[in-house]
C-alpha cells in the first residue's frame, strides 16, 4: 500500500500534480505588512483564517501559509548542518512551496545535487522508511540549492485531493548519489499544518461483503477497518458503500491513488491515521 519509488510513483504523481517550475528569487524587502497580496507570507494563517477554517483548500484567500517547517539535521553523510526554511501557501490555484535561506553547508555544492520532497513520513522515520514512503516533487523536479528563496507550484483541481495536503508530514533534502533510488538524506522538516479537519464527521465501518466489495478487510488493534484488499471483480463505488463512506472519502484517505478503478490485489487504506503513508 505504501511503497514506491521515483520512478514507481511518476504515473500517480503526474496524474495528480503538476510541478510546473522552480525559481531562485530575493528575499522580499521591508516589513510583512509592506508585501503584495501575492505574496504568500503576505497572510498570517494564525489570525487570518476564520472560526474553523474553510471547507475545501479552493475557498482559502490567495497568500494563505498552511504549513511551514525548519530544516534541521545534517543528515546521513556529512557533520555539515543544515538550514533553512519551508512554507506552503495557496496561491492563484497552486499550491505554492517556498524555501528560503537554505544552507546546504560547504561541503554540499551546486554539482552534487540536492532535491526537495514532501514526504508522507513523520519527521523521526528513517531514511530507508522515507525511501518508501510516499512523496511528491521529487524525481529531479525540484532541484534546490543554497539560496535566499526557491519557489515550487504543485497545481491542483477542484477534483483532486490535494485539496488537503496535509499527509504531506516531512520535507526532506536528498543529495543525490549514483546506487541509491532517492541518494541519502541531508536534512529534514516536519509540517506544521494550519487546516481545519477536512473529514471531522468520517466514520469508516464494514457492512458486509456485496456483490462488488467481497474483499479482505484488514483490521487494526482496536478492532477497526485500516485497509482493505481489492477482490477481483471489486468496484469502487461498492467498496465505499460497503463502509459506509463516499468515493471522494477513499480517495482522501489514498491520496495518491485519485479516483482510479479499484485494481485487483491493491490495498486501499481505511485508517485517517495512516493516510498518505
């Protein structure tokens, strides 16, 4: 349910989100408050958002920060610190990722390669857990540097389930390195994310096998439906009403997965817990 790798995860992460570029910028002159609107630092989420938030990421104001992060660590291969931050805002229909006064340390040139993911990971994994886990940019689409600002867009649709982002846990800085799917580890970020609970109401409960959901469910501890194993011949629809959820509810809770055909073999997650992971 959770593996993948780069190239593993290019066709569900192409499908869903689009990076559309990076750009190195200076960092804005003046005070918060002198910044355009444009500027996503230009909206304080803390006193910004309304009494509890907005319904979907679309009905968030333009400039809206949703999640920002430290980079700390120096990571698997060199005593070098790093540093920097992260922010992630709503900007014009994208998401927007920036990361300013990044140091990479000396030993860390612009030759060696230093990519940007979003990881589904908490911050405390490991890098062979973050090695399969899932992700997105990545895949030499968000090259970074040591810089003042780099910018990334992810673009998303009404449809899509980056209208909540958050199983996005960890930024993560991979150097690259020749063997190695992801390279190793320079530094990581865990999110702090300023949304309201997209699914606050989202009770997942098995009915029963149907004609169409005759699959096996897996259960955690507590005795609750964590995930469930595609039977051939299985539909999406009907495995949604066999727990008593809606369809666009199994894609949030599989947000690389979007609203594909349920696939034979495949486990879709039932666990808010596990989403993303």
């Amino acid at each position: 349910m959770r593996v993948r790798g780069w190239a593993g995860a290019a066709g569900a992460l192409l499908s869903l989100l689009l990076v559309t570029g990076c750009t190195v910028v200076t960092p804005p002159v003046g005070p918060a408050e002198t910044r355009a609107a444009s500027d996503p630092a230009a909206i304080d989420v803390t006193s910004d958002l309304p009494a509890g938030g907005w319904p979907d990421l679309s009905t968030f104001p333009d400039g809206t920060v949703i999640a920002n992060g430290s980079f700390t660590g120096s990571g698997e291969t060199s005593a070098d610190p790093v540093s920097g931050t992260i922010e992630i805002a709503k900007e014009m229909g994208r998401l927007t990722v920036t990361v300013r006064d990044l140091d990479l340390g000396p030993s860390i040139g612009p030759v060696d390669g230093a990519i940007l993911e979003l990881n589904a990971r908490t911050d405390d994994s490991t890098p062979g857990e973050f090695r399969v886990a899932y992700g997105q940019l990545g895949a030499g689409q968000a090259d970074v540097v040591a810089a003042a600002s780099q910018v990334f867009e992810i673009e998303y649709g009404s449809e899509l389930v980056t209208s909540d982002p958050s199983w996005m846990r960890t930024a993560v800085i991979w150097q690259q390195a020749d063997g190695l799917p992801y390279g190793r580890v320079l530094a990581t970020a865990s999110l702090t994310w300023a949304l309201p609970d997209m699914r606050p109401d989202l009770t997942v409960l098995d009915t029963g096998t149907a004609p169409h959901a005759r699959g096996e469910v897996i259960y955690d501890s507590a005795g609750d439906p964590s995930g469930y194993v595609v039977a051939s011949g299985d539909l999406l629809d009907d495995i949604a009403v066999r727990f008593r959820v809606e369809v666009w509810d199994l894609a949030w809770l599989n947000p690389m997965r979007g609203y594909a055909s349920a696939q034979t073999g495949e486990t879709l997650n039932l666990s808010r817990y596990e989403r993303g992971r």
